[in-house]
C-alpha cells in the first residue's frame, strides 16, 4: 500500500513538473537556453530573431581630437557621456593636450597632462592613450610622455582581436609624420605573434595612408601636392590578407575611404577646433561606438550633443516649466490696453537658476508691454514675482488684427544641465 502511494506521488509531481515546463518553456531553437516564456501556443507575440547576446561580441569607444584649437567643457562632456553608455573601454587616437613642436616649457606641459588626466579620471572604464602631434614631437615632450605613459606604441589582444596602436611622432620633432624602422619592425612582429587573431585594429593619430598618396596643399598662391614618406606601407604590406580596419584622427574631419578592400577611417573631433558645418563635410563632434563581432566592427557616431542622460529631464523639471503660468486670465473680446500679467516664478532646484524673458513682437506690432526684458536669479526654493504690462501703441483700426506679443523665456544652468527655452502667450480667451 505505501508502495503504491510513493507511486502515485511521484507521478503528481512529475506531472506538476511537466505543467511548470509548459508554461514556463525553453525557446532553445531560436533564443538559447536562458530565454523562458508563459506563451503555450504556438504562434508568439515576439518574432523568431535570436538574441543578440554572442559572448564574443563586444563594445568599446573611441574619443578623437581634443585639442589643435581646443574648445572648453567637450571633451569633458564626452567623458560624462560615455559613461552613461558603459563601453568597456575608451580608446584615443591622440591630441589630447594642446603641447606642440614649439612647446618646451616641461611646467606648463605636464600642467596641460595633469588638466587632461583628470578628466580621464571621470572614465568607469580603461582609457588607452595614443600619442598625437601636439603629445609629442620634440624631446621634453617626448621624455614627459614616457614619464607618465612608459612606451609610446604598444598593442593588446581582447577576446581574440589585436589591437595595435601606433605612434605616428617616431622621433624628437619628427615632421611630416613617420613611423621609424624600430617601430615597423617591432610592429611586424606583433602581427606574427598575432596571425590568428580574429581581427586587427590599427590605430594612428595622422592618416599616413592620405600623406602617402599625397595631399593638395597651397604654397605661396599655388596649389601643389604634397607626399610624405612615412613608413606606412611597410605596415599595410605586413597586415597583408589578414581582416583589419584603420582608424586615425588629426584632419578634424570625419571620412570612411576603402583600401586594399578594407576600411579606413578619419574620425571628426571631440573638442577640438571645427567650424562644426555638418555631417556632409565630416565636422561635428562625436565619439565612435563599436561593436565588435566576427564579420568585423560595426560602427555608429555618435553626436556628443546628442547623448542624454537618463535625468536629463526630472520631476523638478517638470514641476518648474508646468508651474508658469500667468495669473490672469481674459475673456473674449476683452480690451486688454492697461491690463496687467502677473508671472509667479519659483526654483523648484536644488541649485541656483539663471533666467531671462523677453517679450518678442511682430514686425510693426501696434502693441506694447512693459517691461520688454527681464533678468533674474532664484536660489534654490526661492519665488519672485514679475509683472507686466500691456498698452495700446496705437489707436489704428488694425489694431484687433495684429498679433500679440509672446514672452520668450530661457533659463540655465551649464553644471546641472538645465537648459529651458520655451513661450508664453497672453491669456487671452481664443
């Protein structure tokens, strides 16, 4: 008899576990073994794509030019944005302090590397330094460069991908660039050593491939063409067959070009100097996100102003914009000549706010409002109270058909991230 009970219990709970595994089934097929689902028909209300959850994939960052005309807060800004993102790891392809040939002041230099640093500081995550020509190229910077950094080209490997990162300064004021037999010779080995890697990245600061073929420059009003050589194709010939892609800064403008079948890249800036003229011509300031995968990196640039944190917009946010409102509030029809607004204003912030309104007006309004522009600051849970007010200036007939004034309205906080720009029309019943 207790047999036969142990028998019947064991079949419930089989049963039960075979009810649980219904509801709750793999989808090896197409999503792997992690994915679980409560759906027991047989159509779904997902498609049948796989995760895209390949362990072998990965994503890290790129940064570009800083500095050759240096422009205050981006690269900083940058640095706090890529963190929302949480690469794995942030690469440069070199300017990051504004140095240069002519600069041998080592105070104001490692001054320059210590501002830099902390920035970098900011990064969750690694951040591989490349020299560029405002880093190096003459012996103080040089020697200072290998006092904080110890060796100015280098290479790694990270889940089977090399990453060889090159110095295009190879040596004391070394103009136009060059890479020098010692590094080529030494980078050669590093692709040998490396022959099975899945893929190479290589990383330059000039477009040496560009430099070769030769740029049009002008000389005294004349246009000329001019070639550098700079020991790149030994490196191109020692890559050879194998998959790889180039990435290089310098020129502060964004441009893929293909060669050997393979493509190279001129990244734009992250802060430094650009006339910012668009996408078209390559002038914008960006950070590179890649994805590494077996068919090679997938890239997308992403617009550093276009990076937004998750409290980009708060509930202080809204509780603040909402909040303004005039006071008043007119009928139809109502001769608003006389007629006062009234703004109640309060920092719902926790920090200090910076504001200006304007009253805007059509070309040839017939009306006036008082005061026309106002400037003010709140402390944080402070209210102030503007007023207003409208008059006639005129007694046209056409008076009726004229629009009314909007306030515009703009308030600022460059740390807290406060950026507000919005209107107000005049209460007027419609």
């Amino acid at each position: 008899m207790e047999t036969m009970n142990l028998k019947i219990i064991l079949i419930l709970l089989l049963a039960v576990l075979c009810l649980n595994e219904t509801a709750w089934s793999h989808d090896a097929a197409s999503h792997g073994i992690h994915f679980k689902h409560s759906v027991p028909t047989e159509k779904k209300p997902w498609t049948d794509k796989p995760f895209l959850n390949d362990p072998r994939n990965f994503q890290f960052a790129l940064v570009s030019d800083r500095t050759g005309g240096v422009r205050a807060g981006i690269f900083p800004t940058a640095v706090k944005k890529l963190n929302e993102l949480q690469p794995e790891f942030v690469i440069s392809v070199g300017d990051l302090i504004k140095g240069g040939a002519k600069q041998r002041n080592e105070q104001l230099l490692r001054e320059q590397w210590r501002e830099f640093n902390t920035f970098i500081e900011g990064f969750d995550m690694p951040f591989f330094y490349l020299p560029g020509n405002h880093d190096l190229g003459n012996e103080v910077a040089d020697q200072i460069w290998d006092d904080l950094y110890g060796v100015r080209y280098y290479s790694f490997t990270y889940q089977d991908v090399l990453f060889l990162c090159l110095n295009t300064q190879d040596g004391p004021g070394s103009k136009p660039p060059l890479i020098g037999e010692k590094q080529i010779s030494w980078a050669i080995e590093e692709l040998k050593k490396n022959h099975k890697a899945r893929w190479t990245l290589v990383f330059i600061h000039q477009p040496l491939w560009l430099m070769e073929e030769g740029i049009e420059i002008r000389i005294k009003g004349k246009k000329t063409i001019r070639r550098s050589d700079t020991g790149w194709p030994k490196i191109e010939e020692a890559l050879g067959n194998r998959k790889y892609t180039v990435f290089a800064g310098h020129v502060h403008h964004y441009g893929k070009y293909l060669r050997n079948q393979r493509a190279y890249y001129t990244l734009g800036t992250t802060g430094g100097g650009s006339k910012l003229r668009g996408a078209a011509l390559g002038e914008f300031d960006h950070v590179t996100w890649v994805t590494m995968t077996d068919q090679g990196p997938r890239m997308a640039n992403l617009l550093v102003d276009g990076i937004l944190p998750e409290n980009i917009t708060t509930e202080s946010h809204q509780i603040f914009w909402r909040s303004l409102l005039f006071d008043e509030y007119y009928e139809k029809g109502t001769n608003l000549h006389g007629k006062t607004l009234t703004l109640p204003i309060r920092n719902s912030f926790s920090y200090d706010i910076r504001g200006e309104m304007n009253w805007s007006q059509t070309p040839n309004s017939q009306w006036l409002v008082k005061p026309s522009a106002i400037e003010l600051v709140l402390k944080p849970g402070e209210e102030k109270t503007v007023q207003f007010k409208i008059s006639r200036a005129t007694n046209s007939k056409q008076l009726k058909r004229t629009p009314l004034p909007k306030l515009a309205l703009r308030f600022q906080d460059e740390i807290n991230k406060l950026d507000l720009d919005m209107s107000l029309e005049v209460p007027l019943e419609k």
